[in-house]
C-alpha cells in the first residue's frame, strides 16, 4: 500500500466513517492516519460527532410536544 496523503484522507472521510470506500482504499486511508496525528485528529472529531448526531436522534420528544403536534396535524387534515 502507498501514502495516500492528507488531501485524499481528508476528502474521504465522510465515505471511510461510513465505510462506503472501496477496501484499497479504507486500507490507504487507515494506514495513512496510522502515520498522520493531524489527520487521525480529524478522524476523531469525525468519529465523535457522528456518535453524537446518532445519540441525539435516539431522543424523543416530549409527550406535550408530540400531542400538540399531532393535534396539529390532525386539524390542518379536518380543514381539508
């Protein structure tokens, strides 16, 4: 495998945290961080907000809040 360097690693890493690369290229960028701390910095940042966007659409929303808004719905299909 060669260095893919950081303008490749950097392009890629949305596809390589949701392993949508190719394996070659999952392997170069993987050996790439390995070797690389400012792009391996960014793979964490990467990494630590995909797991919190993930956390966060776990939440639900409140129960007032749903009922309000399903009334919502339900009267803007009645005036139809």
């Amino acid at each position: 495998m060669t260095d893919c360097g950081c303008d490749k690693a950097k392009a890629e890493l949305e596809e390589f945290l949701h392993n949508e690369l190719t394996p070659q290229e999952h392997d170069d960028i993987r050996e790439h961080m390995e070797n690389c701390d400012d792009c391996s910095a960014e793979h964490l940042v990467g990494v630590t907000l995909t797991t919190k966007v993930k956390e966060a659409c776990q939440e639900k929303a409140p129960d007032e809040l749903r009922d309000m808004i399903l009334g919502s719905l339900e009267r803007l299909d009645a005036a139809r």
